[in-house]
C-alpha cells in the first residue's frame, strides 16, 4: 500500500464502530435491583432453558444495611463467574478428547491385566 492510501486505512480503523473508545467503559453485566423494603435484588442472565427456550436467570438477594450495595455488587460478580464456570463447561462437554469413550460420558476406562 501507499502511504496515503495507509493513512486512510489506519483513519477507517480508528473511525470503525466494532473498536471501543479509549476511555469507554463497558457496559456492566448483572442487574442490581433495589426493593420496597431497601433489600437489593441482584441478577444475571445464565441463558436460555434447553427444553422451555425460556431465559434463566441467577437471582439472589442482599438484605438492606451499610454495606449492602458493596455486598450487592460481590454477589453480582460471583453469580458471573458461576455463569462464566457454566458455559466454559458446557462448551468443553461438546469437544470429545482423542481415545476417549462415548459410553463412558467421554472418560477413558483403564483395564487392568
């Protein structure tokens, strides 16, 4: 490529939607709800149900006090990585190692002489 033609490649790149701002911060996953009573309720999407194509939802709830928005906000991150632990299982469920066993639910059998 040519300089210029460079130049306006690199300016397209910087002026493309799909790159996030310098700066920008990314949207927060989790809902953090506050109740009538001041309890917060605290949810994450965990997809949809297999058999109902219903969405899922993890919801746990932080009794109203001081520290209640600090603990709001632990539990929101836990109940994400709960998700992220979740999904990473599955998606290494549907990868089948080399030699294993399709009876044995994809754990190989050692037979002893």
């Amino acid at each position: 490529m040519e300089p210029v033609e460079l130049a306006l490649w690199s300016q397209y790149n910087q002026n493309c939607s799909m790159s996030i701002p310098p700066g920008a911060k990314r949207r927060a996953r989790g809902e953090i709800e506050r109740l009538p009573s001041g309890s917060l309720r605290v949810r994450v999407y965990d997809g949809l149900d297999p058999f109902s194509k219903k969405r899922r939802y993890l919801v746990e709830t932080v009794a109203a006090g001081p520290t209640a928005d600090r603990q709001a906000a632990e539990v929101r991150d836990r109940l994400l990585a709960d998700v992220a632990r979740r999904r990473s299982r599955r998606r290494s469920r549907n990868v089948d190692p080399v030699g294993a066993d399709a009876s044995t639910g994809g754990v190989g059998e050692v037979e002893s002489v």
